[in-house]
C-alpha cells in the first residue's frame, strides 16, 4: 500500500458539494492506495504507521494526542508518469480489490480507538485541508 500523509489542522472531503467526511482538529489527512499484491500484513502496517509516525505537533501521534484522521481512497499514488505525457494507472489495484483494503485500514484505525472519518471510495471528491507545517510524507509498505 502506498498513503501520502498530511499534518492538518482540519481538513474535509465533498462528493457533489456535501461534505462526505471532515475532522476539524488536528490529524491526518491520508491518501490510501493499494496495488495488487497487497494484504493484511500491508493493512497492519499502514494503520500503525497512521496512528504512530510521531508527526503532529510536539512530535506526538495521532495514538498520543488524541487526534484524528481523514482517509481518503486515491488510486492514483500508484500512477506512473516514467513514459510519454499520460499516466499509467497499471500499478493501482482494481477497485473490488482496493476498496476492501481501504475500509480495513478504517477498521484497523477505530478499532486502536482513533477517530476516523473518511471519502466516498470511487467518487469524484473535493479534498479541502489546512496543511499545518506543512508535513507531508509518504509510507509505502
């Protein structure tokens, strides 16, 4: 799995200008995506790096301080731009397999009792987010 991780201090996602999912403290925005060969061990690892990578302010995490987190599904992390002018979308697992790995990162996530709002997997969304930093970083899996 692949995830773009954002320190905000809110941040909220639209699907036809209503507003599908908004944390309005300081979090994580994630972007999640998944290729082919992803698993459990892949969930595991991407929800604790999630809830522990001690990025917020005061170098807590999102375990520590009692944040949240806004997850947001994004096949395209796994776009390729090495040939031509027009991505290739070949690494991103299809949706059938992908969005089940999203909905577990989720349930990993609640389940260490962490607040979690999230997207509506495979709409056109409007992500609006205040960067505060800005912190941003890349986990892949």
């Amino acid at each position: 799995m692949r995830s773009v991780l954002q320190r905000v201090s809110r941040a909220a996602v639209r699907v036809d200008g209503v507003v599908v999912g908004a944390i309005d403290r300081p979090g994580i925005l994630a972007l999640v995506a998944a290729t082919h060969d992803d698993g459990p061990s892949d969930v595991e690892t991407t929800a604790r790096k999630i809830a522990e990578l001690r990025i917020l302010r005061g170098e807590q995490s999102v375990e520590d301080s009692g944040g949240a987190v806004l997850v947001v599904s994004q096949f395209t992390l796994y776009g390729s731009t090495r040939k031509g002018r027009r991505p290739s979308w070949g690494e991103a697992a299809p949706g059938p397999v992908a969005e089940p790995l999203v909905d577990a990162v989720v349930a990993e996530l609640r389940g260490r009792g962490i607040e979690v709002a999230t997207g509506r997997f495979g709409a056109m969304m409007e992500v609006e987010l205040v960067n505060d930093g800005p912190v941003t970083l890349i986990v892949d899996t």
